[in-house]
C-alpha cells in the first residue's frame, strides 16, 4: 500500500501498521492457500494410486473348447432305430455328449444318445473318420463305456480313440501371483484296445507287444524294421494294422 508522506503523523503510522498487517495477512492467505493445494495434490496422488492397487481383476475368461472339432464337417449318422441321417454338416460336444447339425430349417440340436455311430470327413484332413457309441461296449468291470471313440482299426484286436475334455477353473491367487486367470478346457486323448465287446487302456510299449503273442515273432520284426515308436499314434496304428492283416 502507498502512504501519502504529507498526512499528520499519527494518521501516517495508523496507516503503516494497517498497510504492514495487510501484507501479513495477504502472505498468511498465500501461505495457507499453497499448502491447501499441495494437501490436495497429495491427496489425489495417493487416491490414484490407491485406486489402481485396488482395482478388482477382470473377470475370468474361458481358453479352449469342448468341441471334438470346431469346424463343421459332412457327416452321416446311424441312429438307434437304424435310420440315417446323410450329408449333413455337423460338430460334437464332448462334455454335453450332443451334435449341432445344420439342416434347412437351421442348426440343430442332435443329442448323442439317439446316435449308434457316426462317420464324417475331417475338415482338415478331408479323410473319413468312423465313431461308435460306447454305450454298445463294456469296460473290464462290466460297466458300459460312455460317449463316443474314433475306431482307428478294426479286426481281431480293434484300436479305439478317446478324446477327453476336462474344464479346469480359474484359480489365479492374487497375493502370490500363481494359478490361471481363466477358466480352461483341457483336451486329452486316450487309446484303448477292443477285444470283442469289452475295451481297455493300451499298457506301454512293453505290455502291449503281449498283446500279440500269437505272432510274436513277426510283431517283433515288423517294430524293429520299421523302427516304431509305440509313444506314436501313428505308429501303433501301423502296427495294430499290419497285425490285423496277419492269418
């Protein structure tokens, strides 16, 4: 504040002290003002950061497919009254045991207990790939199997396909940061062999050349030239072929 020098002295000093307590008050205000903001800088940095530390995970997502294969291929089905269904594009769920099948009217839905087998060309491979019922066959302790295997051959000792799915959880533990953030399908396979009606899992290498014990020796022969890796389905169809093929 500018003081006229010319006022009287008394009114000259009111006019000092006034002028000095507005300059107090005024750094006083800025003081205050300042440090208001830098609380509520503060304040809004630990907020931001709060928040991000608390946001709450997304919600799981679902990897893979209960599908025998995602795409639809051309397919005929014998059903259990021995009727036929021919030419129609379809795909299998596994888990539900059920088709969906294209037809004129739409897709629809084809429920894999009305089913005996099925046979359709594989999209990939444009092969023929056979299916059976396993509800026609029996385990080793005479229960019914259940869904439907491949028949990768066929003969005195037949070699079947199972294609397993199992739906795994999510179950991601934040404070140690391990598990799985989605829930997941898991696809396994499984080869059994079939004797007549009843099916069992194929032992490993060195059980399963017992199987053939009645050509032994040509079993062994065929597995040593054609160096058969019996961890191979491929191989272990080779040789479930060649010992079908045998008299």
């Amino acid at each position: 504040m500018k003081i006229n020098s010319k006022l009287p002295a008394f009114v000259f000093a009111f006019l000092q002290v006034i002028a000095l307590k507005a300059q107090q008050t005024s750094s006083t205000r800025n003081f205050m003002q300042n440090r208001y903001l830098l609380e509520r800088m503060s304040s809004t940095e630990q907020l931001a950061m709060g928040t991000v530390q608390t946001l709450p995970m997304a919600p799981p997502e679902v990897l893979g497919t209960d599908l025998l294969n995602r795409n639809y291929n051309r397919a005929t089905f014998l059903l259990n009254d021995s009727s036929l269904l021919e030419g129609l594009p379809a795909r299998y769920y596994i888990m539900r045991n059920e088709f969906d099948v294209k037809t004129g009217q739409g897709v629809r839905t084809l429920k894999g207990d009305r089913v005996k087998s099925f046979v359709w060309l594989d999209s990939a491979t444009s092969k023929p790939q056979v299916f059976v019922n396993m509800k026609e066959y029996k385990r080793d302790d005479g229960t019914p199997g259940a869904g439907f295997m491949q028949i990768l051959c066929e003969g005195k000792i037949g070699l079947l396909k199972q294609t397993e799915v199992i739906f795994k959880e999510a179950n991601y533990h934040v404070a140690l940061n391990v598990g799985s953030r989605d829930h997941q399908f898991i696809t396994k396979t499984h080869l059994y062999y079939l004797i007549g009606s009843t099916f069992r899992l194929l032992p490993p290498k060195k059980k399963m050349l017992f199987l053939f014990n009645d050509h032994q020796a040509e079993i062994q022969r065929f597995v040593k030239i054609n160096e058969l890796d019996l961890t191979n389905e491929y191989h272990v169809q080779a040789l479930f072929d060649y010992y079908n093929s045998l008299q």
